[in-house]
C-alpha cells in the first residue's frame, strides 16, 4: 500500500494555468484558420465573378472579330455604343444570357461595347487612307465582398482593332 501511495504523489497533472494558456493558443490558431477560410472563399467568389466577366468580354469580342471577317461593313461593326445586362447564368451554354434590358433577382454583369470607325491611325497600319475599327468591350459587375459588401464595382476591358482583308 505505500508504494501505491508513493507513486500517487510522484505523478503530477496539469496544473489550471496551463490549462487556460494551453486553450488559448488552441482558440488562437483556430480563429486564424476561420478567418482564413473566410478570406479563401471571398477570393474564390471574386475569382468567378472575374471569369464570368472576362469570359462575357471574350465573348463578345470573338462575335465581332467573326463578323468582320465574313462582313466587315455590316450592320454589327456600325460605329457606337451597345450596352447588354448579361447573367451567369447558362454561362457558356448555347443560347445568349445578355439582353438589352436589365435583369431583375440575378447578379447582373453590364456588358458595353464601342466601337470606333478609322481612329485617325490609331492602332491601324498600311497606307493611308487605311480604314479601322477600334473595339473595346467593357464589362462591369459588382463583386460581394467578405463582409457582403456589393457597393463597389469592378470592370474588366478587353480591346481589338479590326481591319477589312485586302
């Protein structure tokens, strides 16, 4: 019996300070690990509205490089500015998700398009008179932030000059 009792007194515990400095470092390090996962997911959510918004770009881009190929002077290269409310929705699928009007309960993308006839030279090469078509498609949206935040905008501007085949 006393060697039970003499190896209950050498055994120590934790004492109740350690305990409390031992948990709040544990409570630290997991609120740095919540915080960042909050920062992770913000960027994800920026990231895909930066994507959409590129891709809408692109993609209104390549239609116009397109039609200036097969009709340089048709009516979808006439000088101006087109405004579309796109959705990212159906993004990439068959059918358009842009429309002239806006659109109601989505996250909205503006997509504006100018398009510039013979910018005195600018950006064209060859003999003058030289005709050109200067582009420029701008895409505005307004990403959530981490802290819900969608009062501010972003825009991506995409440019390309265009010029009938000789």
């Amino acid at each position: 019996m006393t060697t039970f009792k003499a190896s209950m007194r050498n055994e120590r515990g934790f004492t109740l300070a350690e305990v409390l400095v031992a948990a709040s470092i544990i409570l630290i390090g997991l609120v740095a690990i919540a915080s960042g996962f909050q920062y992770g997911t913000s960027g994800v959510a920026n990231g895909r509205g930066e994507t959409i918004a590129t891709f809408l770009a692109e993609q209104r881009l390549e239609a116009l490089k397109a039609a200036a190929i097969s009709d340089y002077d048709g009516t979808l290269l006439n000088a101006g500015v087109t405004t579309e409310f796109c959705q990212s929705s159906n993004i990439g699928g068959t059918g358009t998700n842009c429309q002239s009007t806006a659109i109601t309960n989505a996250p909205s993308y503006t997509r504006v398009t100018t398009i510039v006839h013979n910018p005195g030279g600018t950006g064209c090469t060859g003999v003058a008179p030289f005709l050109c078509k200067r582009i420029r498609v701008s895409v505005t949206y307004r990403p959530v932030t981490s802290a819900g935040d969608a009062s501010q905008t972003r825009t991506v501007d995409l440019f390309a000059v265009v010029a009938p085949r000789s």
